[in-house]
C-alpha cells in the first residue's frame, strides 16, 4: 500500500472522516483544524494550501492520516508500522524541507528518527504534551474573585495582544497569526475572560465543536497577575459552559514541563487520555 496526498479537503474528508470519528479525542488537532479551514477558508493558516493524505488499507479503509499547514510541520494520528517510514520517503520526494512533526509521542518520535535518517537533519524534542479529557468537573475549591464573560469585538486588541504574548511563552517553531487566531475564535464565542476590579485578568478558548468534542486553549493569565486562581476559574467556567452547549467530551493539552497547570486541570476534573510529542528538524545537526 501507499500513501495518498492530497489538498482536497473534501477528498481527506470523505476517506478519513470515520476513521477521524472513531477517536476523537486522540484526532482532535485533524478535527479541529479541519473546522477552522471549513469556516475560515483555504488560506486560514497563511497562503499556501493546506495539505493532507492517509494510509489505505487493502479494502480502502483508512488507520493513519496527516494533516499540515504550511510552513508548519506534520500533524499525524496513529499510524501502523508498516505506513511511517513509506510517509517520510513520500514526503520527501515532493517536500524535502520540513519544519517539524506533532503526533501521538512514539510515531512522533519514529517519523523524526525516521526523516533524520533519511535527510540527514537534526530534531530535537521541543516539547512533551498530555491530553486530557474532562471527567467530572470539580469547581476551584478556593473561588477566584470576579467573574468569566465572552469576549466581544471591543476586546480585540486586548485579545491580539494576549494571543501573542501565549504564543511568545510557548516558543513554537512557527507562530499564529494571533489577528486571524482571534478573529476566527470571536466569530463564534469561542474566548471568554476572566474579570476582577472591572478589568479582564484571565483568558480562556476552546474550538469549534468537531465530532462531538472540543478542546479548551490558548488559557493565559498575564505573569503580573498569576497565583490567584484566575486561570482555574476561566477553565472551569469556559469548561462548563461547553458541556452545557452539549459538547460530549471536553479536551485540553498541557505541557508535562509545567506541573503547576497539569495540577491545576486534574484539580478541575481533566484526566489523562494520551502523550504527545512535538518535534523541530534542524538543519545541519
């Protein structure tokens, strides 16, 4: 068998779409970003097409997909043994350059072992995430002063400038236009603010619905202003009012460096579902 690669999105969709369904919550980066690409347009991540493919089984059934969004890396789900180094040689031939690769940790750290040997490029772990699913949601037992509201227009520039500085904190190799990030989450009530003292103190998003699941972040509270409970009452309340909007399964990534926020979810409700790993390639390592 053999890889396909596309930039159709309704052909990726219609070969991978109940693959995609089977595990939510493990594809909900394809899912979402899906979502954004659907309502947003083709050039939601920048001007060059997104592009996509899967791994075909005998009888056409799809068990591995990819999602990228150029100039950033690959996004992969699970993928048989026998499909990871046939998608480093199929992607090589037509993208020798690739920035990096975000997946379940093993096939993430395969596919990067994998292109290393082939390219000869270096790749280093930029980061080791957890996905959580919400459970049963425990509320702060210590309240945050103030209260959650959605954020409106007049809140863009605030938005922008928070968007940004989250993006700046987590040092991705290729960072969000924060401007569009934030447009698209506005147009359907996707980030909610943490008020205290009649001035916002706390961020909070979550996608698009996809496939019965959303997925809460960016959750930022300016350096100034942390150690007060903010960020668990906006995720609390944010979290909450997705289940009530009748989201099935509630989702978020943490960083496993930072034991404060991976504490801090499971005190809310979030448990364990899987680890991700996130990969840079570097040239001439």
């Amino acid at each position: 068998m053999a890889w396909t690669t596309t930039s159709d999105m309704g052909a990726f969709e219609n070969a991978t779409g109940a693959f995609l369904r089977s595990r939510p919550a493990e594809h909900t980066i394809l899912l979402t970003l899906v979502e954004r690409l659907r309502h947003q347009g083709p050039d939601a991540f920048g001007d060059a097409p997104a592009e996509f493919g899967w791994w075909p089984e005998q009888d056409g059934t799809a068990t591995g997909a990819f999602l990228r969004t150029p100039p950033r890396g690959l996004v992969l789900t699970r993928l048989p043994n026998a499909a990871r180094r046939p998608l480093a040689e199929a992607y090589l031939r037509q993208q020798p350059c690739l920035a990096g690769v975000f997946g379940p940790e093993d096939v993430a750290l395969s596919f990067a072992r994998t292109w290393a040997g082939l390219t000869g490029t270096g790749w280093r772990l930029r980061r080791a995430e957890r996905l959580y699913r919400l459970a049963r949601l425990q509320p702060p037992a210590v309240p945050a002063d103030g209260f959650g509201r959605i954020a409106e227009a007049a809140d863009r520039a605030l938005l922008v400038d928070w968007w940004a500085a989250f993006s700046s904190e987590l040092d991705r190799s290729h960072r969000e236009d924060a401007a569009r990030s934030v447009e698209d989450r506005l147009s359907y009530g996707g980030l909610m603010l943490w008020e205290d003292g009649g001035k916002p103190v706390s961020l909070a998003g979550v996608s698009r619905t996809a496939a019965g699941t959303a997925r809460i972040g960016p959750v930022f509270t300016p350096e100034p202003l942390r150690g007060r409970g903010y960020a668990s009452a906006v995720t609390a309340t944010l979290s909450r009012r997705t289940l009530e909007a009748g989201v099935r399964d509630v989702l978020l990534f943490t960083d496993l460096a930072n034991p404060t926020s991976n504490a801090l979810y499971q005190r809310i409700g979030y448990r364990e579902v899987a680890d991700f790993a996130e990969v840079d390639f570097v040239p001439g390592e």
